[in-house]
C-alpha cells in the first residue's frame, strides 16, 4: 500500500500548515508596497500585473496544499497530487525573484520570510519524505525487501 495511517495523517496536518501558511504569505505579507519595494529592489518598473500573478499563484497553491488533507481517504492519485504541488511548491525559493525576499525583509523583518519559509522549506521536507515512501513501495511491489538496492 503506497499510503500508511501515519503517512496520511503527516501529509494532512503538514497541507492545513502549509495551506496557512501560504495564506498569510499571499494575503498579508504580498501586498501593493512589497511588489513596489521589490521591483525598485530589482530594478524594474512595478507591475500591478505581478502584484495579481503572485496572488494567483498563491491561490492556487492554497487550492493545492488544502487538497492534502485528502490524503486521509488514503486514495493513490491524492498521493501524487501532494507530491506534485509540494515538489513544485519547493521550487519557490529559486523561482520568487530574490528582491522580493528582500523586500519582505525589509517591510516585515524577518518575520516576513517565515510564511515562505515553512510552505517552502516544509514541501521540501514533504516531497523528500514522499520520495522515500514512493521508493520503497516500488520496491516492495517488486517482490523486493525494502532497504535491498540493485
């Protein structure tokens, strides 16, 4: 079974936190002053359309991480659903333009990173923990000891 009691449990409570967590992130520390801040920061002009694609991509997000709480029905493709929007959720930390982090700094202190910091930080930890699962499930489905590598 790709899914165990504690492994569905971990992923629901792990998707309300990040779901908060990006919710803060999109609704309070994104706001029209950190995209302006961020674009002097970077050198650009500010956009309003960056302001609505940061906020759409944390919609999104949010819809994403909230669907976790799913993985209690214990259903494969909710699995892969997780995996998918944390890996990529991941990923924020390289694509969010740095001066955006600045500016967050520089408007919040360092409690403005922290939104950001669990939702990325913590889909990292998520996805490494759902590769690991993922792993030795096909390993196990194989026939194979888990822990016995070709």
């Amino acid at each position: 079974m790709l899914w165990t009691s504690g492994l569905r449990w971990w992923v629901a409570v792990c998707s309300v936190v990040f779901g908060l967590g990006t919710a803060v992130q999109n609704f309070v520390v994104i706001n029209a002053s950190l995209v302006a801040r961020a674009a002097e920061l970077a050198g650009s002009p500010a956009s309003d359309g960056f302001l609505v694609g940061l906020r759409l991509v944390g919609a999104v997000y949010l819809v994403g991480n909230l669907l976790g709480v799913l993985a209690l029905t214990g259903r494969a493709w909710v699995f892969w659903v997780v995996l998918a929007v944390n890996a990529t959720q991941a990923a924020g930390v390289f694509v969010i333009p740095p001066a955006v982090f600045r500016a967050s700094v520089e408007l919040s202190g360092w409690a403005g990173l922290l939104p950001s910091l669990v939702t990325d930080g913590g889909a990292l930890v998520l996805t490494v923990v759902l590769l690991g699962r993922l792993v030795r499930w096909r390993l196990r489905s194989r026939g194979e000891p888990a822990g016995v590598a070709r």
